[in-house]
C-alpha cells in the first residue's frame, strides 16, 4: 500500500525498471477523487481509503490473489452474475462502488467512468425503487 500523496507513477516505474513485479494498491486520508483515480491510471491495482475497515482490505488483496492465480477462466463472481439482468448488475456495482468510497458519490462516478449527473441519477432511480442508498 502506497500513499496516494506521494508520486505513486514513478514510483511503480522504479519497480518496473528493477524487474519487481508487485502490485501496488493506493491509500490515503480524505483524497481528493481525482487522486485516487490519477493512481489507478498511473498503474495503482485498487484505492483504499484510510482508515480501511477489514473488508475492503481483503476485497483488494484478493483482487490482486485472484489475478496471480488467474487460469484463464472466468472470475468466480462471473457465474453469479449469469441470470441476473443488466439493471441488477448495475445496480449493484454503482452501490458496492459508492460503499467503497465511503458514500463519496464524486469519486464513485470517477471509478465507474460516469458522471456525477448520471450517478445522481441513478442513486435516484434506486431509491425511489426502494433501494436504500447511503
């Protein structure tokens, strides 16, 4: 785990350049959305915010574990999804996202690569659904 604060691209190039194949996952407290998401894209594998409550340390590590032990089939949360219809899935992704970043709505859109309208929107299609939205 890296702190988002520190230059997190060079960083990883510096372990790229030594041959050093280790996955990087970026943190840090009360970061601006756009930080976090400049991590992923410089190469970061996840964000955690601090401080992280168990859950979202063992859904990183085992994103990483998962990836490392990848044998060309599909994820085993692929099969889950089989039967369920596109709004489900995408219903749950906008809210496990907004969970992960701590009901930060600015930064869950970033992730996702929506806009902040569009995850209003959305936040609002659920709950006037009955879904409940944090």
């Amino acid at each position: 785990m890296v702190d988002v604060r520190l230059d997190i691209a060079h960083f990883i190039k510096a372990l790229k350049a030594e041959s050093i194949d280790t996955p990087v996952i970026a943190c840090g407290i009360e970061v601006p959305a756009r930080q976090a998401v400049a991590a992923i894209h410089a190469g970061a594998r996840d964000y955690v915010p601090l401080p992280p409550d168990e859950e979202l340390i063992a859904a990183a590590l085992m994103s990483i574990a998962g990836d490392e032990t990848n044998s060309g089939e599909p994820p085993k949360g692929v099969d889950a999804l089989v039967g369920q219809s596109v709004a489900a899935v995408e219903r749950e992704l906008i809210l496990r996202t907004l969970a992960r970043c701590n009901g930060n709505r600015t930064g869950a859109a970033a992730i996702l690569g929506i806009s902040v309208r569009t995850m209003r929107n959305k936040l609002r299609e659920f709950t006037a659904a009955g879904y409940a939205v944090r």
